[in-house]
C-alpha cells in the first residue's frame, strides 16, 4: 500500500530535479603544503608533549581518525579542530594574528588609494565642520 503525501505535489518519473552541487575546486600546491606543514607541526607539538592522540582526541572533543586526518594534513578537517589543537598547546593567539587587518599592507594600499584628496567643510546651519 502506497502512502501520498498531499502536501508534497505529484512528481511524475520523468521530472528532473536540478540538485546544486558544491563546485570542487583544485587544492592549489601552496595551500596543500601549508595545510600538510600545520599537521606535521600539530604531531610534532603533541609527541613533544607526549600527549597520545586518543588524549588529544579527547581533550579537544574529536575521534582518534580526525587527529590522525589533521596531523596527515587533510584539508577536510575543521578549522575549529585545529584552534581547540592550538588553545590546548597555549598557542591560539597565533590563530588570530593570521590575517590581521592591521598589517594588511595590499588592503590597505587599496582603501588608502580610494580616500578622497580633499574634504570639503559642510555649509548646512547647526552642523560643526568635521569630527571634533
């Protein structure tokens, strides 16, 4: 006996349902290598500890196969792995210097070249000409 949902309108066998899938894009070498370097540089800090990695897996909430995927490099692993691996180490504040904004030197380069070369003061009545 067959059940139908009414709520679900009828498909008949020969409507195609179009399913967006993510594009999978080449791992570029560079990012492959930075990626393997962090998880030769996470076994090697661990040993160093002499942490086993079902004690790493553990702490940090993850399965023994996940420590062993990051430490292999596997750029499937999440990132938040990673930074609970770098908070356990005393090493997180590394993690947000990563792509700090401060030191961006192109980015601010390019909004530096978009300020405009002069301000010019405000001639409406009860408003005070600049910030201050």
């Amino acid at each position: 006996m067959n059940i139908i949902n009414l709520m679900e309108p009828f498909k008949s066998s020969s409507d195609s349902v179009e399913v967006d899938k993510p594009i999978s894009l080449p791992m570029p070498l560079p990012v492959d290598r930075a990626i393997r370097k962090l998880g030769s540089d996470v076994s090697l800090a661990r040993r160093r500890r002499h942490i086993s990695q079902q004690s790493l897996a553990e702490r940090i909430g993850a399965s023994v196969s996940t420590i062993r995927r990051m430490e292999k490099g596997d750029s499937r692993v999440p990132i938040h792995f990673y930074a609970r691996v770098m908070h356990l180490f005393g090493v997180l504040d590394g993690l947000s210097k990563l792509l700090d904004t401060a030191k961006d030197d192109i980015g601010l380069t390019l909004t530096d070249a978009q300020l405009p070369q002069r301000i010019r003061a405000r001639s409406v009545k009860g408003d005070s000409p600049g910030a201050l």
